[in-house]
C-alpha cells in the first residue's frame, strides 16, 4: 500500500562523443590543480630513486593498511578499485553517518527518507526491489546489510572502506555492486589513553545541534585490555513545517469534499496543532566495548558489544510546492531506531595456519510513525466512488437506530502510518589461510546466517475502532434523509467495523526468514616476482520463506482468501486479536501459508596484477556477483481472480576492470581504473492494480554500465591537494516491458515481446546515479610557534541524475518544468546537478585541537532523490525532494591524553 520510489576495448569505443565530453570537463574541473604543479614534479619524481624522498617539509603521503581481502596490506597492493578514508579523512571531513561518507566516495550514490532510511548503491547498481540489498555493509567483520541499514554514528573509526563493483566471492551474496566496511579502533595492549570530543553547530537557517563524545582505552596486565566508546548526539532541525492557512500543498483548499452524495460532508484539515519550525531534529546516544585478550602467543580473542539508540522527527524532504525547506505535514512523523550487536573474533594459528573466526548477533528494532495524509487526499481527488473509503462518522454524533439512524459528526477520515520492525541476525564465518612458508597463499571459509524480520505495519485513521455504522437486518431500509445514508439506500455510509487491528484500515503483518550458506576459496600466486594472479570461488546456498496477513477488513472476513490459524477455520473475526499472523492470506499455494524460494550457484574472481615497480602497479580484474531472487505470492484481483506470479529470478554483475595504482616519490599518488559492468535480471517492483495495494516483484531485463574512477593526492611542502572522481554511463541494454496481466491463464508475468508497452526503452539511463560525481580539496598546513595550523577547502559536484527506472514513473517526479510535447516525445528528465563548497580551519597545540567548520557554505539545494508517499502514479503531485543538508557551521574541541 505504501511504496517508495528510493571486453574491456569494445567498451571503450562505445562511449559516446557526449559522454567523451563529459569525462574531458571532469577531469579538466577535478585536475585542474594537479595540473598546475604537477608538470614540474612529474618530471623530478621520474628521475628520481624509486621511492623518491619526502617532500620537503620533512612529510608526506601516509598509508593505509586495508583488510579488504581479508588480509592486511597497503591500499596500493589491493588488485581491486577501492576507497579507504582514515580516521584523521573522516575527522577533518566532519564525517558523522553514511549520508557523508557516501557523498565522498565518487562511485557511492545513496536514496532513502532521512536516518536509518538510507540504501547506498556502487556504479548505478540500482535495484528497485528484491529482498536483498546489493551493497554490503559491514561492522568490522560482521555484516548488517539491509535496505534502509543503521545510521552508525562514525566516532573512534580507524578507516572506512568502499570496494568498488561486485565482491561476492569474499563477502557473498549483498555484495552484488560493492562493499562498505566501517572498522573500528581497536584496545591496545600496555597502553593507557582517552580522550573527549565535543561539538556544537547550527544550521544556517535552522537549530542548533552539538555532541559529545568519549573513548578510552584500559589495558590490564600485559595480555589484557579493553575499549570504551560513548557519545550523544543531538542534530538540529531545518526543515519547517508549516500552517497550511487553508491551503494544501498545491495552493487549493484544504477541504476534502468526499465524494459528490453528500457534499456537506466536507472536511477541512489543518496542521495547527503540530506545525513547528525545524521540526526534523535527531537524537542520538551510543556505545561500544571491546576486549582484547591474548592468552597465548600468536592468539587474540576478541569480544565486542555495540549499540545506538536514535530518535529521528519529521521529514527530511521538503516540498517545494510549499516553499524552500517547508512542507504542510497532518500527524506525527517520528522514527525511533535502536539496534545492538554482540561480536566475536578469534584469531590464531594451528601448526602454520592461519585461522580465524567471527560470530555476530544483530538485533535491531523500529518504531516509525509517519503522516499519511496525502495518501487520503488523492484518493479523494478520485471523486464519489471513494466515498466509503473515506467517511466515517462519530457514535457521539448519531440520533436513531437501524434504518432509522443518521449520523453527521464526521471524524478526521486521514490516514497514518504506525509501523514496527523487529530484525535479528546471526553470523558465523570460519577462515583458514595457508601458511606463508608455502609457494602460493589461499584462503578457505565458511560462512552461515540466519535472519529473521518481523513487520508489523498499520494504515491507519485515528479513532476508526470507535465509529458508528450498524448491520443491516430484514432489508428494511426506508431511505433515512441526513447524512452517513447507509450505502443499500444509495448513501456512503461504511455499515460495520471497517478496522481490521486497533484503528488499521489496512495492515500487513508478516514474518520473513532467510538462510544463507557458503563456502568460497581465494588464492594468490606469484608466477614472477612481480607477476601474480588472484582467483576465488564461492558457491552458496540461500532459502527464503514467509508468512503473514495483507488487506483490509473485507479481507480478513473473505471465507475464500483468509484462514483463522488459531482455530483452523476460513474467515477471521474482526477485530484481529493481539497475537502476531493469527490471521493469514490463503494465497500462498501452500496448506501452512507459507511462501517459499531457495537457491544455489557460485560467483568468481580471476584478477591479474604487475607490479611494474615498488610503487606503481597494473592489474586486470574479473569477478561476478548475485543477489538472490524471491518468491512472489498469488494475487487476487478485484472481479477477476487469482493470478499466479512466478518467482523472481536472481541477479548476476559480471564487472570487466583494468586500473593501475601508482606512488611517485613520497608525494604524488595517482590511481585510476576502468570498467564495463553486465547487469542481468534486473529486479523491479510493482503494485498491481486492483489488489489493495499487493504488489510482486519482476525482472526488467539487463543493463550495461561503462565508468572510470580515479583518485589522486599531490603534497608539496605545506600544500595538499586531493581529488577524487567517478563516471558511470549507466543504460538498459535492451527494452523494458511491462509485466502483462493474463486473464485468460491468470498469470502475472514479463513480456518479452512488449505487447504490453514498454516501460523504458533500449538505453534509458539506470536511476539515481550521477553521471560524473567528483570532489577535490586543497589544504594548507603551518605553525605558529608551538601552534600547528591549518586550512581546508573543498568543493563536491555531482550532475543530474534520473529517479526511476520506468519512464512515466521517472517523468512524473522530474518533469513539471518540462513542456508536454518533449515529454511525450520520450525525454528522460532529470533532477539538476549541483556543486557544494566546504570550509574548515584548526588550531592544534599539545594535545588538544581546535576546530571550526562551514559545510555547504552557500546553502545550495543538491537534489540527491525525489519521493513520494504513495504509488508514483498516483502521488507525484505531493512529492518531495531529498537534498544534500542546509548549510551549517560549527565549532569542535577535543582533547587526547
């Protein structure tokens, strides 16, 4: 009911001459500093020893040590494209959550509705449904990936890692487009040490915010020690929520006619009551303790216990028919997110090898309130055959009984959403490396998880459960006159309970479970000293099922598609009773209601790389990745019947990737590479008509994507200049159908012949990806005396990007300044680019440091997603836009010890 739109030569002939154009003013707006310096620095470091000396203030570039194959070695080494942001990265880019880490990887996009609502993509892999999630997203070395994954405050990290294109060999099957991996500081043997970090920022127009948080790290004797972590967080609102002054979002009047029978049965609406400005603030508060302890030589057992509790208010979208930055909500918009993990690492030796094992638990709980207002209204805009869905009447405003009774106190007929997600996961992975003494290196594992997701979701109207209507008996109704007219005398009024639990008009309860088993090999050998080859192989098996309760009152009452599982009976008795899925659909093909789908297949990695001197690499990489497909439940169509709906087949990326990475001398790093990805099986989503807001899940064909990424660093004395970007040309290959309705066969299924009409045709671009998304910083370190000093600035671009991958979906959202004509004629509109400048300066002395920040500094509006309420078809004129954040500024100060 509710849906939210968020040969590697032949690749390079295919880009286009426009996209030629693009890539030469990228790199022209991204390289333009190197290019100033650079010339004359390029020539020394050539000549000079490899690896030349430092720069000449004694500096230079610092390195970092990754564990993306699962082993510690230089980012530089690492035959993958690949990001790595350390601690002092994060620190000096004020980075809190994903929203900014994501906007400072090239090749990360991300869509979602504000906190913990938030699903980032690689490449332009941009699944628009499915159950998995096609990025992983890791604590260390347990993965919590999901659609909409924690907010994870980022405070006492080591690094963040971003692998670029598909990793299903080493991290499975939510690996599909890439990995994220946030690893944390870990406790030092023998070592006191804490420290402090305070905060406070306002946003330019809107609240004030600020933060506090701690570490500290307690060793207890010599093979013992431990590390705290806690914070609290407040975030200030931006976003106002305006008085409508009897106006709606449109400028019309905020009167709901409700149909045309009666038309003094008119509801006004009015946001009085809660409109407030800066009404989306977050709070936040967490912590986490880790334990390392050696109880022998060459072994480290490692417990972690880690949790955040988040309260996020309003909408972090606005409405710009409303005004910048203000939007006119009705109810109560809160999302409370709270999750925790337990964590496990043991990691030791037997004989020579190398063993290592991570146990995870991840349990997570959601509590979302959200106004749904706009939903009642369009259906209002339908006219007189919504009337019963939308009037209901007041007990204290009745007079009669029977056919005699009249009503005329007409409650607030608004919808709300009230939602709870209950998640948990357990994880167990098992490696095993072969010693280093051996010709070659190889890594074997195995990997288990079990998860569990209990969704309890209600469309409700506040005070449903209590309004008036009665049953009809004997047939005698003489045509009552005033209002709530029952509908057998030709009125609208709703005869009976139209609630289904408590005040839900319409619920969805069902429980979801899903088990995935695999085993994978990874191996290195040096066929040269400099030559070495990488290949991987991991097979997996993944089984899903599910169960639960979807429709209305109607529903739930039908003898034909619901089953009373307490007492085995068609047909439930209304109201619901308290327990969970008491109450199931019938439509499972299945005597238990149980959904189910399972799978098994492999992906692999063969990489190539020459390390054309201690600095400078070269390598070629083939690998694929999956994302399991799902089951999809019969639907019964209003006055047609039964459809059965096939599975979903999985997707599969095959990514095609040259790139080399090179250091000149201790102050010039340049890395870059180049990729072709094949996307097949797109999943997509849909609500079919007539269902009462069911919908399946469909393939959309395939889709070819052709990029480049870079990265590059140049220091020169006190001056440092970094710069970082990606180009994704992202296109169907291919039409994409409309799934087409068989009545004859009652089926549901793709149309590979487009009898239907085409969704988006042959080399449409693939949703919510930027075509180019780069950033560069110059910074300028100095001292004072015993003062060190410094300054930053930086600049983020990212160009216009589509929203939806079905064309009138996608135009309906992007195309109201658009003229009919050009739209008719196919054009896929876009949100518009945007550029964002960032300002920071310190002081740091001793061990303290001072900081002071303005991000956005020009308060631009960068349109990251646009989304809606509803189906797109039918809510697009409440739509709302999900920006990069308001300008802020802040003031930061911290102390180690």
């Amino acid at each position: 009911m509710m849906a939210s739109n968020g040969g590697s030569i032949t690749m390079i002939a295919e880009f286009s001459k426009r996209s030629r154009r693009v890539i030469a003013l990228s790199a022209a707006t991204f390289l333009t500093p190197f290019a100033l310096v650079g010339a004359a620095h390029a020539a020394g470091a050539d000549a000079a020893a490899d690896p030349a000396p430092a720069a000449a203030d004694g500096g230079g570039l610092g390195d970092i040590v990754v564990t993306a194959t699962r082993r510690s070695e230089s980012v530089q080494k690492v035959p993958i494209s690949m990001q790595a942001l350390s601690m002092e990265k994060l620190a000096e880019r004020n980075v809190k959550g994903l929203s900014d880490f994501a906007l400072l990887m090239p090749s990360v996009s991300f869509a979602g509705l504000g906190p913990g609502r938030q699903t980032a993509y690689f490449r332009g892999i941009v699944p628009a449904g499915g159950t998995y999630a096609s990025v992983g997203y890791y604590l260390d070395d347990i993965p919590i990936t999901g659609t909409g994954v924690p907010d994870i405050f980022v405070y006492d990290m080591e690094r963040v890692e971003g692998l670029s294109g598909p990793q299903g060999t080493l991290y499975g099957a939510g690996s599909l487009a890439g990995t994220i991996r946030m690893i944390t500081n870990k406790p030092k043997l023998g070592k006191f040490e804490w420290g402090y970090d305070t905060e406070a920022n306002k946003y330019g127009k809107g609240a004030f915010g600020g933060q506090l948080a701690t570490y500290a790290n307690i060793p207890f004797g010599d093979n013992l020690a431990a590390r705290v972590v806690g914070f609290y967080r407040k975030e200030g609102g931006y976003v106002d929520n305006t008085p409508n002054n009897g106006k709606f979002n449109d400028g019309k009047t905020s009167t709901l006619t409700l149909g045309d029978k009666n038309p003094a049965t008119n509801y006004t609406l009015s946001n009085a009551a809660i409109a407030k400005k800066d009404y989306n603030p977050v709070y936040m508060y967490g912590g986490r303790l880790s334990v390392l302890w050696e109880p022998a030589p060459g072994w480290q057992i490692t417990p972690e216990l880690a949790g955040q509790s988040q309260t996020a208010y309003g909408y972090f979208g606005y409405d710009p028919r409303v005004g910048d930055l203000q939007v006119h909500d009705y109810d109560l918009t809160r999302r409370q997110d709270s999750w925790y993990q337990g964590a496990l690492s043991v990691h030791g030796h037997i004989g020579d090898f190398d063993v290592v094992s991570s146990t995870g638990y991840f349990g997570r709980k959601v509590h979302l309130q959200n106004d749904y207002t706009y939903y009642t209204v369009t259906y209002d805009n339908f006219g007189a055959g919504n009337e019963n869905y939308l009037q209901f009447f007041s007990k204290d405003g009745c007079t009669g009984s029977g056919a005699s009774m009249k009503c005329n106190k007409l409650i607030n007929p608004t919808q709300y959403f009230e939602g709870w997600t209950y998640s948990e996961k357990l994880t167990q992975e098992l490696r095993l490396s072969t010693p280093k003494s051996w010709p070659f290196e190889a890594t074997f594992g195995g990997f288990y998880q079990w998860q569990k997701t209990e969704n309890n979701n209600y469309y409700g109207i506040h005070g449903l459960a209590d309004v008036a209507g009665y049953t009809m008996s004997g047939g005698g109704d003489s045509n009552p006159a005033g209002f709530g007219i029952p509908t057998t005398a030709g009125g609208t009024m709703v005869l009976g309970s139209p609630a289904v639990k408590g005040d839900g008009f319409y619920i969805n309860e069902n429980n979801q479970y899903t088990h995935d088993t695999a085993v994978f090999v990874e191996g290195h050998y040096n066929i040269t000293p400099k030559l070495k080859i990488t290949g991987g192989l991991r097979y997996f098996w993944t089984d899903y099922w599910t169960t639960g309760f979807a429709g209305v009152a109607a529903s739930a009452r039908s003898t034909t598609t619901s089953k009373n599982m307490l007492t085995g009976t068609m047909g439930c008795t209304l109201p619901l009773p308290t327990e969970r899925l008491t109450c199931r659909n019938t439509n499972m093909l299945d005597p238990n209601q149980i959904g189910r789908y399972s799978e098994q297949g492999e992906t692999h990695k063969v990489a190539v790389n020459y390390q054309l001197t201690p600095s400078k690499m070269v390598y070629a990489n083939y690998s694929t990745g999956f994302r399991p497909g799902g089951y999809n439940r019969p639907l019964r169509v209003s006055g047609v019947g039964v459809f059965r709906v096939d599975p979903f087949k999985s997707e599969t990326l095959t990514n095609y990737e040259i790139g080399i990475k090179t250091q000149w001398g201790n102050n010039f790093r340049f890395n870059t590479a180049i990729y072709m990805e094949e996307w097949n099986n797109i999943q997509y989503s849909v609500v079919v008509a007539g269902t009462q807001g069911a919908g399946m899940t469909g393939n959309a064909g395939k889709a070819k994507v052709y990029g480049m990424e870079y990265e590059a660093d140049l220091k020169l004395g006190k001056v440092t200049v970094s710069s970082s970007g990606a180009y994704n040309r992202a296109r169907l290959d291919g039409n994409f159908c409309n799934f087409k309705a068989d009545k004859t066969n009652l089926t549901i299924a793709a149309d590979p012949t487009c009898s239907s009409g085409i969704a988006a045709a042959s080399g449409s671009r693939l949703p919510r990806q930027p075509e180019f998304k780069g950033n560069v910083s110059v910074r300028y370190d100095t001292e004072f005396g015993d003062y060190k000093a410094y300054l930053l600035g930086s600049a983020l671009y990212q160009s216009s990007a589509t929203q939806d991958l079905k064309l009138s979906n996608n135009n309906l959202l992007n195309c109201q300044d658009i003229a009919a004509a050009e739209t008719a004629a196919g054009r896929q509109c876009t949100t518009k680019g945007f550029t964002t400048f960032d300002f920071s300066a310190g002081l740091k002395k001793d061990n303290w440091a001072f900081d002071i920040y303005i991000q956005n500094a020009f308060d631009g509006r960068g349109v990251l997603t646009t989304n809606t309420f509803c189906s797109i078809d039918f809510c697009a004129g409440s739509s709302r836009n999900f920006t990069v954040r308001p300008q802020i500024f802040g003031i930061k100060f911290g102390q180690k010890f």
